[in-house]
C-alpha cells in the first residue's frame, strides 16, 4: 500500500510562499491576456468586468493585419544572428579568462563589468553616429554588431562563473592524453558546461529580443523587430490599448515555447549555478 508523504509545517509554508509568488508573477501576464479579448470599454471599466463577451478580434488584426510575421521575422533574425556571434566569442573568452592567473584576468573582467554598467543611452548616438558614416542604418549587421558589443561583458562573465567550476586537472588529463589546448576546449570542457552554455544563449536571446532603445535608433521600415513595431500600435490611446495587449502576448509566445523546449538544460545550468 503505498504511503501518503506529509508535508512538514516548514515545507508547508515554502509551498505556500511560491504558490502566491507565481500568482504575483503571473497577474499581470493574466491581466494582459484579459485585456486582449475584451473591447476597450470593457478592459477600462470600473470596477472590472468579470463577465464580458470575449473576442479574438485585437489577436487576428496583430497577426494578419499587422504585419507581426514581417517583423518577428526581423526580430529572429537579429536575435539569432546576435546570440550566434556573441555566445561564440564569449565563450572562448570566458574560457580564457578562467585559466588565467594572477591578477589581469580579475582586472579584465572587472573592466567588462563596468562596460555592462555603463548607461546605453549614452552608446545610442555614438551607434548611430557610426552606422550612419558606414551606411548600416536599417540593416541588420548594424543592429547585431551593436547588440554584440552590449551584451558581450554579460555573456562573458556568466561562461566565465561556469568554466571556473571545471578544475583545471582536467585541462591537465587532456593534455597527458595528447590533447591540443583547441581539442580540450571543444572535447573536454565545453561538454561539461554545455548547460550553461543553453542557459547564456537563452539570457543572450532575451537581451537581444527585447532590446528596444538600439532598434529604435538603428532599424528602420525593412528590419523593424517587434518592440519597436509594437510601440507604434498606438499604445498612447487607450482605445488601442487591447491591441497593444494582443501584441504583448503574440510577441512572448515565441520565448515561452523556446523555454519549454530547453526547460531540461536550462533547469541543470542554473543548478550548476550561474546565476550566482
């Protein structure tokens, strides 16, 4: 007969404290969803309407009037492109930087750190100074080499936090077995972090999909993204307000289905600690 697990007064509690975390976290997911599939008078009425007629209306006008296809298209193609490149070279540093010793390497990510801090508001005008002088306004290159060069300190502290929990007598094992420094790298230490890896791709993503003061600045009509797009579906009247709503939905799906898929590999990165 199989047992009945009680839980104890502690575990109660903690079971307690995430369930209204999560419903914190998803009321306004919730409200956003509500919103999108009532008409305007009855998403502002006060107090809220429970019961109301709901209607797919705002989601059929953002994905077949709006031209959402188009620019979640221009949003994929800049996230990949961005994450591809960045992940790639931040991982070899990352890496790097975990076998250096002394002190540069606590000096080089130091200075990275304050990279990442620094205001990109700031960064915009001189982006778009230089991409107007080379003629890369609307095109993609501009806006990837731009969220490259922001997201880059964070790609590479986060491999950095992964590639410093492999010992380096592994790098020495390979190197006794006859390995060559490329060889460890790509056969021995990368397959120990590969969860972390999924992870930053995924952070690196999520950075790169939701920028929007970069896109603002250097997109134009052919490689407009999302957030960009979204904006201008006349947030500012309320009556637009349920089709702004429809968009946000449309444009987390995407995230959310690619979260599902790595939801393995993601759940054993941040065991192994990367988000410290």
């Amino acid at each position: 007969m199989k047992k009945t697990r009680r839980l104890s007064a502690s575990q109660l509690l903690l079971f307690l404290a995430l369930c209204l975390f999560t419903a914190i976290t998803l009321t306004p997911v919730a409200w956003a969803f509500l919103t999108s599939i009532k008409q305007p008078i009855d998403a502002f009425a006060i107090p809220p309407k429970l019961v109301f007629e709901p209607t797919l209306e705002f989601h059929h006008m953002v994905w077949f009037e709006k031209g959402f296809g188009r620019f979640f298209l221009n949003s994929a193609i800049i996230s990949v492109s961005t994450v591809l490149i960045s992940v790639s070279i931040g991982t070899m540093a990352a890496y790097g930087l975990s076998r250096m010793r002394g002190k540069a390497a606590k000096g080089i990510l130091l200075g990275l750190l304050s990279l990442r801090m620094f205001p990109h508001m700031l960064l915009a005008i001189p982006f778009f100074i230089l991409a107007k002088l080379l003629n890369l306004i609307d095109t993609y290159p501009a806006m990837v080499l731009a969220l490259v060069a922001i997201n880059q300190p964070f790609t590479i502290w986060l491999m950095h936090s992964f590639f410093v929990d492999v010992p380096a007598e592994v790098d020495e094992a390979a190197a006794i077995d006859g390995a060559s420094e490329w060889q460890t790298f790509f056969k021995v230490v990368l397959p120990i972090v590969r969860p972390g890896l999924w992870v930053t791709a995924l952070f690196s993503l999520l950075l790169a999909y939701n920028e929007f003061l970069f896109a603002l600045v250097l997109t134009g009509p052919n490689t407009k993204p999302l957030p960009v797009a979204i904006a201008e579906y006349g947030g500012e009247d309320l009556n637009y307000w349920s089709l702004s709503a429809a968009a946000a939905i449309a444009i987390m799906i995407p995230i959310v289905v690619f979260m599902m898929l790595l939801q393995k590999h993601l759940v054993r990165g941040l065991a192994l600690g990367a988000v410290k």
